[in-house]
C-alpha cells in the first residue's frame, strides 16, 4: 500500500494593525544651586548607558549655562527608569519631555 506523503499548508499570516511605535522621552536635569558638577557628572556616567566622563561634563556645563540638558532620549520605559534613578540620587528632574 503506498501512502501519498501529508502536505501541510502554510500557514497565512494576515496583516494586523499596524501598531504605534512605543513613545519616545526626553530625560531633562535641570540648573539647581544643590549639586555639583562632580555630582552630576557621576551621575550620568552611573545610570545613563554608553555615558562617559566627558560627555558628562558637557551637559553638565550645558547645564550650568543653559538651565537644563537633555541627558536620554529614547523609548518611555527606559526613560521612566533613568529619571527615576536620577531623581533618586538628588538631581533636579525636568518631566518626561514626550516631545
């Protein structure tokens, strides 16, 4: 008795919604009269990944003559966290900027 081999079908993918892109967020520090640039300057080196000492320096002084300086910018989850974690170690926090 010869047996024809089982054919699967393939199977079809429909097209789904299109679904929105995850929300972008801007992490802000903001000038204060609290912490130095020291500080500072540890503090993003610590938390904000792929931030080294003179990149640091940079927004620190950008801060310092500007008022603030965008620090993160990237998807909302990861920006909760590093605003969190900012905010925790005593810098002063701008709201998530979701522009």
């Amino acid at each position: 008795m010869s047996r024809s081999p089982l054919t699967i079908p393939e199977r079809q993918v429909r097209p789904s919604k299109l679904q929105a892109p995850y929300p972008r967020v801007r992490v802000i520090v903001l000038d204060d009269d609290v912490n130095t640039f020291e500080h500072v300057v540890q503090v993003l080196v610590r938390y904000i990944p792929g931030m080294n000492p003179d990149q640091a320096w940079k927004l620190a002084h950008q801060i310092d003559g500007e008022g603030s300086a965008v620090v993160w910018s990237g998807p909302q989850e990861q920006g909760e966290l590093y605003h969190q974690q900012l905010s925790a170690e005593g810098l002063t926090m701008a709201p998530l900027d979701f522009s």
